[in-house]
C-alpha cells in the first residue's frame, strides 16, 4: 500500500493525497497542489495562501494543480457562507518535484480528517493503457473496509478476486495497469453485500485516482456509494 503521512488537524481535518515523482523529476521544481472536496453534502471554498482562494467545490469536485511558493503551505477549506475555516494543513510538508491533491473527507465537525498519499506523476502507461488505484473516502457508508472489484461492464465477479482488497477508510491502494475504455467499479463489504457500482470511461496513457464517496441518498439514490475518477500529474495541468 501506499505510505501515509499523518499531519496534525485543525479545527477539522483533511485528507490529503500526494503525488511522487521518480529519478526522471526535474531539479528543484515547486510542488503542485490540488484539491478535491470529500466533505459530505458541503460546498467548499479552498484557500492555497491568504490571497489565493479557489472557487467553491461542490462533494466530489477537484480544483486545478496550483504550484506552490512555500514547502510548508497552509492549505485551509473554508465554509462558503460562514467564512469558518472547516480545516486545515498546517505543518505539512509539500516537498519539491511532487504533485500533491489535499482531499477533505468526513461530514460532522468531529469526524473530518486528513491523510497523504503519493500520486503518479511521471511513468505514464501507453496510450492504450491506464494505471488505477483506489481511495476509500466514504465515511457515510459505515464500512470501514471494503473490497473494491475494477471490471469490465456486465462482469460476473462471484468467482473473482477483488482488485482492491480490504480497502481501509482513507487508505490508498498501489496502482494496477488496464486497458483503457469502460469500466465498472463495483463496491463491495467483505460479507459481500454490494454498496454501489458504477461505469466510469478512462482514456489510455493517464494515471488515475478512483475515489469512493458516501452517496447522497436524500436525492433519491439507492447505492450507499458513489465514485469519482480524475487524472493526476504533468499531463492534468492547464
């Protein structure tokens, strides 16, 4: 599994996931951080420095790379309304040649914390293949590990092993190579109930992060969760 790096919250936490680079990384580039907004049913605002404030994130929304002038940037999720800091970053050390995605996740005030995980940013696959990991973000489906099955639509996965195993909330799984095209991510517990499945498309020659969120039943919806699925790297940036 990925390493974590824990950072100590604020008023209320983040997760946040962080992109790695390898011996190809060029000398002394500033770090790059986005942001993706997994704080159940809550617009965000997102403050990079006190002068740089993103528009808001609707739940499963990501904002665009921002490079970063400072290794210990504050990154802070603001209440659009209220102007309450809900979280917080401090102390985080955003490192040189590293992309970097801080990921708020949790609902009420006392559960909303915060993880680092290492993103892909070099190594991209051949233009007819993807690489994909997993993050449990879903703290609304009262699982906290779940097995995560990356299928092609209408695949039958009784006899199958799952591609993400006994996934922990807020973990990380490694990356595994596909073909690119439509696939069906299917949520599961490990007594095999499924909470949701849904068809994503991911074009070839990118790295991707499948984020599993709690999903809005008082729309009408009838699986416990939803995903999302973004790009992450060099290639993302505008």
């Amino acid at each position: 599994m990925n390493k974590l790096i824990p950072f100590a919250a604020a008023v209320v936490a983040l997760m946040i996931a962080g992109c790695g680079g390898d011996d190809t990384t060029v000398v002394g580039r500033s770090p790059r951080i986005r942001a993706l907004n997994a704080v159940y049913k809550q617009d965000v605002l997102v403050q990079f420095t006190e002068t740089d404030e993103r528009p808001a994130l609707q739940y499963g929304g990501l904002s665009p790379y921002v490079i970063s002038d400072n290794e210990e940037q504050n990154v802070r999720f603001v209440d659009p309304t209220t102007r309450t800091v809900f979280a917080s970053a401090p102390g985080t050390l955003f490192r040189n040649n590293t992309y970097y995605t801080v990921v708020g996740v949790g609902g009420s005030a006392n559960d909303r914390e915060a993880f680092v995980i290492e993103d892909r940013e070099f190594d991209d696959p051949d233009n007819d293949e993807i690489n994909v990991r997993f993050v449990h973000a879903a703290k609304h489906t009262g699982v906290d590990n779940v097995d995560v099955f990356f299928v092609r639509p209408d695949t039958d996965i009784t006899n199958l092993a799952p591609d993400g195993n006994d996934v922990d909330y807020k973990e990380a799984t490694d990356y595994r190579s596909y073909g690119q095209g439509n696939w069906e991510v299917i949520v599961r517990t490990q007594g095999g109930r499924v909470l949701g499945r849904e068809t994503v498309n991911l074009a070839g020659g990118e790295n991707y992060t499948v984020f599993i969120l709690s999903n809005d039943l008082t729309n009408g919806g009838a699986e416990t969760t939803q995903v999302v699925a973004y790009a992450e790297g060099a290639s993302t940036e505008d």
